[in-house]
C-alpha cells in the first residue's frame, strides 16, 4: 500500500513537471525573465521530490546519488550564469539547459524505475 502512494506520487509530480517545462518553454519565448525563473526553480524542486518518492517506493540507495547529480546540473549553472548577470545569457543558456537535463532525466528515470519493478 505504501509502495503504491509513492508511485502515485511519483506519477502525479512528473505530471505537473511535464507542465512546468511546458510553461516555462512558452515564458521562454515570451521571454518574461522573472516568471522564467520562478518556472524553472519550481520545476527543479517537483523534479527533486518525485525522485525522493521513487527512491522510497524501490529502496535502491543509487537514486539519492541520481537525485543529487540532477539537482547539480540543473541547478548550478543557472545559478553560476545569474552570478555573472547577462541578461542574453540569463534568459536563453541557463533555462534551456535547465529544461533540456529536465526532459533527459526524465527519460531515463522512467526507463530506470520500469527495469527495477
């Protein structure tokens, strides 16, 4: 009962993820620096918790590196290129890594938890 929870937390929060990249791809065009920002950060944290609900639900101790690994790639160079503060940088680079490592991870992450169950 409480693995099935956890995939049902795991599912909806990938949901409502595929929902922020897509929004954050229409700020991204409409080019709204500050609710970019706020997009991307929310997505990386609904990405973070719907990975700590799949390490629950499969007890493999790899996720938590796995999580960990995509919370620094995600996060670190937006965070280095808002440091340095170009504006045409800030706006295309940084939130389109985000999004790009976002879609890969999920990819995978969905590939790796079918294989474990």
């Amino acid at each position: 009962m409480q693995r099935l929870f956890f995939y049902w937390i795991n599912y909806t929060l990938l949901i409502l993820f595929i929902v922020m990249v897509i929004l954050g791809v229409v700020q991204l065009a409409v080019k709204k620096e500050s609710e970019i920002t706020f997009y991307t950060t929310f997505f990386g944290i609904i990405f973070g918790i719907s990975f700590m609900s799949a390490y629950y639900a499969n007890k493999k101790s790899n996720r938590m590196f796995f999580l960990l690994t995509t919370f620094l790639l995600m996060y670190v160079p937006k965070k280095i290129v808002d440091y340095l503060n170009i504006p045409l940088l800030k706006i295309s680079v940084a939130n389109y890594f985000i999004v790009l490592f976002g879609i890969l991870i999920l990819i995978f992450s969905q590939k790796y938890i079918k294989r474990q169950t």
